[in-house]
C-alpha cells in the first residue's frame, strides 16, 4: 500500500511538472506572436521597460526622429517588422535553470535564439527578462544570447538617453 501512494504522488508530481512547462511554452509562443513583453512582464520589468519607453519617446520628439529604436518586438524576433505565426520554422523549447524557456526559430530570413527569464506569479508566470540572439543565416541559429532587454532599458535609465551601455 506505501509503494502504491508513492506512486501515485511520484505521478501526480510528474504530471504537474510537465503541465508547468508546458504552459511556460504556450506563454513565450503567445509573446513572440504578439511581438509584445510589457503585457506578459513582472511588475518590476513593466516599471523598467515604461520608463525605457518614456525616455525613447521624449528623444524622439526631441530630435524629430526615431529616438533611440527600443522595441519590445525587435527582442522577440520580428525585426523591422511583423512576424506572423505561419513564418516561423523548426520552432524549440527547452527549460532553462529557474524556470527559464529557452526558444528557438527560423523564418525564410533569419534565425533567432531567445531566453525568457519567468517568474511563477499566481496561477501562471511573467516574464522577468527576455534575451535575445540573431543571425541573419536562416540556418544557422546563434548559440549565444547576448541581448538583453531589462539590461538595454536599465541603461537608458541610468544614461536618461540612448546609451545602451550600462
């Protein structure tokens, strides 16, 4: 009777488990179609990336031009522009240390490595950073992410301006 309620609790674990990674997985695949983070984001990284968003703004009026460029959707994967679901090829999920999702994907032009840092918050998770790795060889995926957008916005915060470098 012990070794069958330690199963079943081994089981129930087991499941639990794998319905954790798989809502992370649907979570990312939902921010990268979106081409958003601000939404899916702790709190703390909603103040960061606000913030990093009012300064891009006040240059950009200030100089009557692009500002610094700091777009959520370029730290997903879209580029220039937008990245429809159908174009996304040979997309992969792999659990990161802490809750982490590492993602990667192909489009006809590029290849793209992503690492979104989650945070268990209620029911479902947020994400606390989102990193990113580019190569323009649709087939060759970068092995390093190497961008990351709490990093860029902090700098601008600590710069009040476009200075990425923190």
């Amino acid at each position: 009777m012990k070794k069958f309620i330690l199963a079943s609790v081994l089981a129930l674990i087991s499941v639990q488990a794998y319905a954790n990674e798989q809502a992370k997985a649907a979570l990312v695949r939902k921010v990268v179609i979106a081409g958003e983070i601000s939404p899916y984001a702790t709190d703390r990284l909603k103040n960061i990336l606000r913030k990093a968003h009012a300064i891009d703004e006040r240059i950009a009026k200030e100089q009557g031009d692009v500002g610094c460029e700091f777009a959520e959707h370029f730290y997903l994967g879209h580029g220039n522009g937008g990245l429809e679901a159908r174009a996304i090829k040979n997309w992969k999920t792999k659990k990161l240390p802490n809750d982490g999702i590492k993602v990667t994907f192909n489009t006809a032009y590029d290849a793209n490595l992503l690492e979104f840092d989650l945070v268990k918050q209620g029911n479902g998770y947020a994400i606390d950073d989102v990193r990113f790795g580019y190569s323009d060889n649709p087939k060759r995926v970068p092995k390093k992410a190497d961008d990351s957008i709490k990093e860029t916005a902090l700098g601008m915060i600590q710069t009040n301006g476009c200075n990425f470098d923190n």
